[in-house]
C-alpha cells in the first residue's frame, strides 16, 4: 500500500488505526470519520460512584452497556416495551438509552436508532423457531469524539457496526463486523500500551472468539464439558486478563452459573478458572462495566419465562473483586 518506515508516529497511528478498522468491521470509509486516536468513555472521576451490588430498575433496557462521560451516566440495553418476544412473531423495539447522574434516577433519552425500518425488523424482528429473532448486547465505545455500537444480530450470525456522533446518536448502520458470530458479544478498549479494541464473541456453536488487529483464538465449550459458554466480559486484572461468562447457553434463562477465564497471552491459551457462582445471583450473566475503576459484572435478572415480556426487568451489577491467590472472589448480590 505505499507505506514505509519513514512515514514518522503520526503515519504510523493512522496505519494501526487502518489495521484495527479493518479487523473489526468499520470498513475503509469509517477511517476518516473516526481519527487517528480512541479514548475510553468511562473515566470521569467526578460521577459518584456507589459501593457495593448496585441495583438498577424501572427501565426497559436490558443486556447492554453502561458508561460515565462528563457527569453523565449512559445505559444501553434491548428493549421490550413495543411488545417483542423471543421465539414469537412480535416486532423489534430496538436499543433504548438512559441516563441518569448518581445510577439512581434514570430518565430515558429515546432510542439509539430507529428500529422500524423494514431492515431492522428482518434482521431481529420475532418469530417462531428455529430463528426466534432479536437483537441483542449493544456495547458502545468512544473512539476521537464519536461513538461505535456493536449489536448482535443472531438471525444472521453477524454483529452490527453503527456509529453516531454523541453518546445519545443516532447511530446510524456502517457495516457489519468481520468477526464470526453474532449471539453475544463483549467488546473492550484497552488502553495499555498502544491501545488496542478486543471483541469477544460468542457464535452460533456458543464458542468464544476473540479478535484483536494482531489475531484471534477461540475457547471451545465442547472442551468443558458445557453445553455452550456466552455473555463474555473482558477487562485486565494487572497484567493478567479475565474473561467472564454465562456458563451453560440458553435464552432468558436465570439463575445460570458465573465462570471465567484467564490469560497472560490473550491470543495463545486461556485457563479455565472455576465458576464463582452458581447461580449468579439468580440472574443471567451479561458481560462487565468498568465505572471510574471499578469493573462490575452485569446480570439481567430475567422475568420468568422466554416468551414473557422483559420489560420490567430488574439489573444487577455486581462488583468484581479478587483474593490474594488471584482468583476471582464469589459475586456480592448485595441482599
């Protein structure tokens, strides 16, 4: 492509950033639009931050995302209230946003794209088996003042890449993401070094893929003894990584055991570190958040069964803490 090693620091961010693009499925035309650099959403040190479990609910977002950014707390999760129903003709309602200054009081802001559209709804909107529909787990990342969401789409084991240009949107489609898979997903900005974006992502075998620009490796369920593994959350402990999961697959389903794994070569082997609860709280594990420095373990807490209406359900995050041994210490339900 012309480059060269006399292209200087700045030539050579732009050609990492190319690399990365590439990888995780911005495509070309998004490398203008983005920048050279990319900066966490999560590190505003003035937003309180409460100690222990924190419980969340009253809201119809549900197995998504939070971040802090300038005082402001953002939620994004799938919503029910349209009247969508896995596994049963129903419409897509989309991802819904709220915000909200001390994780108490959350006050809706619209939704993060309009999901009427005839695409949207082809892509996730409900029906019977075996392609019961949905959308699902938005994760949002700041990269140089605007904002990518990553959307499973399970229908057609793919995620979504939209961007938008506030932390409310619109987010509008750009592409879909060259990773494989597309039925749960954790994405990951990690700052050390260089930086570098991770997405970790659960695909239609409920294997765990992870990807970075410099490769990928994938944890196979078959080989412990589960069923499937998924809702992965990735973040580092030090110099070691952790990956979190939904340990056994299954929609809606609550009170599913916690597991996680470990790595100091994310793109070599992983050690399976044990399950820490088994039953998560009684909800389902949904990935991690990290608020001012303190990673948290998102659990939906799912009302009943699959084909009832979610809307109402409650949220727990749960902070993650480790022993001396460096092992992951059992979830606090806060109850």
């Amino acid at each position: 492509m012309g480059y060269s090693l006399s292209m200087g620091r700045l030539g050579t961010h732009l050609l990492r950033l190319y690399l990365l693009i590439a990888t995780l499925g911005l495509g070309m035309s998004a490398v203008a639009l983005l920048g050279a650099g990319a900066t966490p959403v999560n590190s505003d040190a003035s937003v309180p931050i409460p100690t222990g479990a924190i419980h969340i609910s009253g809201i119809d977002a549900h197995d998504g995302d939070l971040k802090q950014i300038n005082g402001t707390y953002y939620l994004y999760g799938t919503s029910y209230g349209c009247g969508f129903q896995w596994g049963v003709p129903s419409p897509y309602c989309g991802v819904r946003i709220y915000t909200s200054a001390d994780l108490t009081t959350w006050t809706p802001t619209g939704f993060a794209f309009d999901a009427s559209t005839s695409a949207w709804q082809r892509w996730c909107g409900g029906s019977g088996w075996p392609e019961p529909g949905g959308c699902f787990e938005p994760r949002v990342v700041a990269i140089d003042g605007g904002f990518t969401m990553w959307l499973d789409v399970p229908r057609l084991n793919r995620i979504a890449v939209l961007h938008g240009e506030s932390p409310t949107g619109p987010f509008v489609f750009r592409a879909w993401s060259s990773v494989a898979g597309g039925w749960s997903e954790g994405v990951y900005y990690d700052t050390v070094g260089e930086g570098d974006l991770w997405l970790a992502v659960a695909n239609h075998h409920m294997d765990i893929s992870l990807q970075s620009r410099n490769g990928s490796y994938t944890i196979k369920s078959g080989s412990l003894g589960q069923p499937g593994i998924e809702g992965p959350g990735l973040f580092r402990n030090g110099p070691e990584w952790v990956m979190t999961v939904s340990y056994g697959a299954c929609g809606y389903c609550f009170g599913t055991q916690m597991a996680y794994f470990t790595s100091r070569d994310p793109l070599v082997s992983w050690q399976f570190g044990g399950v820490v609860r088994s039953d998560a709280c009684g909800g389902q594990p949904n990935g991690v958040v990290t608020l001012n420095g303190v990673t948290y373990e998102w659990l939906d807490i799912w009302n009943g069964h699959q084909q009832e209406s979610q809307t109402a359900a409650p949220i727990l995050l749960s902070p993650l803490a480790f022993n001396p041994d460096g092992t992951l210490q059992a979830l606090s339900c806060g109850y």
